[in-house]
C-alpha cells in the first residue's frame, strides 16, 4: 500500500522537511524515535523510502492487528524480539518508537527498556531520531525529521532521552527562528504536499492586481 501513504502524505501534510545539517544515516542502527504524532508511521516510511535503507519498524502488536498492511513494509510486533535482533545482526536498521506509546508533543520523559536492551542484545549502535508534526504558517501541518549522532550500544536510557530531546530541540529552535510561511533554513523538502485555500486561490490575487495596473 505505498501508493495510498504516498497519497495520505500529500493531502494531508503541506509539507515534509528533513534537517540537512543533522547527522547521515547509521548504515545500521536501532533508530529511537518519538512517537507524539499519528504520522510517525509514514514518516518512517518515507525516510527508509527516501534514503533506500534496509530498515523495519516495531509497531504495538494491537495496533498491528488493526493495520496489518504495513507488515509487508518491514513493521513487525514490539512481541517479535527475536525478530527483532536478527534483523539488527544482519545488516538491517530498525526503528522503535521508544516511549512505547503515543505520547502528548513535547519533550521525550522516558522510555521503555526495550530500545537499550535491543542495541545491547544486537550490539549495535542507537542514532535518535525526532519527529515533530506542527501547524505554522500554511493551512495543514508540516513534519519535521532530524537525524542524531549515533551512541554507543552500551548506552543508558537516560541517554537516549537525551539524544532524541536534543534533535526535538534543534528542530524547536528552527522552527522558532524562520518565516513561518517558509521552509527553514538547513532544511530539504522531501514532499511538497496539500496547498492551502489562499495558495489555490491565488491566480484570482493576481488576476485582481494585474487588472489594477
């Protein structure tokens, strides 16, 4: 069902920006993530689509039950550990929302064990991640994606919070220092999505001001 997230992407979102000053892609990761938007899933999509990765998502196995179309997309059940962990051994980048639930916008609080007990089984390296869904200057809603420094596998929960506020945080900050109506600057625009009324309406400003002259 690409076609339809694609489709949901474009007239659901104005638009979706990736941080280019932030870090590259980890060629494998357990991608920490926070989950305070109903389009963090086709976010993650988009990223594993736009940057070409071998990467899978953990989903809540309920939640799977109800959208069992991402399955073969990669998604897989937070009860399919050892799923899980093969994947990571074998080259594969996975993606855990790791507060383990859909959490109110804001900073990240806490997480659950899993995302360090995952890193540390698989040894691999944990890179945050930060998703931020926000309405500025354009009728619908913009995301924001940003990619964090990799930390070792060994790393503490407390140092996950850390890395995924820090990414929320650079991107709180772009947000609060562009033009609203604008896409901030170290920002690349992945989808250009649904047009507001005054952009749609637009030829009639024009046609208005050029009769005016």
């Amino acid at each position: 069902m690409p076609w339809l997230i694609q489709r949901s992407l474009r007239r659901g979102l104005h638009a979706v920006y990736l941080r280019t000053d932030g870090q590259a892609l980890a060629a494998t990761a357990l991608l920490t993530a926070n989950h305070h938007s109903w389009w963090d899933g086709y976010l993650v999509w988009l990223l594993r689509e736009r940057l070409q990765a071998r990467m899978g998502l953990i989903m809540r196995a309920a939640q799977l039950d109800r959208f069992r179309f991402f399955r073969p997309m990669g998604v897989f059940s937070d009860r399919e550990v050892r799923q899980a962990i093969h994947r990571l051994k074998h080259g594969e980048s996975v993606v855990i929302f790791a507060e383990g639930k859909l959490c109110p916008p804001g900073v990240v609080r806490e997480i659950r064990p899993g995302s360090a007990f995952l890193a540390r089984k698989a040894q691999v390296p944990i890179q945050p991640l930060a998703l931020r869904v926000v309405v500025r200057g354009a009728q619908h809603p913009e995301a924001f994606i940003s990619l964090g420094p990799v930390l070792p596998a060994t790393a503490s929960a407390e140092q996950i919070v850390a890395a995924i506020n820090h990414e929320l945080a650079q991107i709180e900050q772009s947000i609060a220092h562009s033009d609203p109506e604008q896409m901030p600057p170290g920002y690349t625009c992945w989808v250009a999505g649904a047009q507001g009324l005054h952009e749609r309406m637009g030829w009639i400003d024009r046609l208005w001001q050029g009769r005016a002259k």
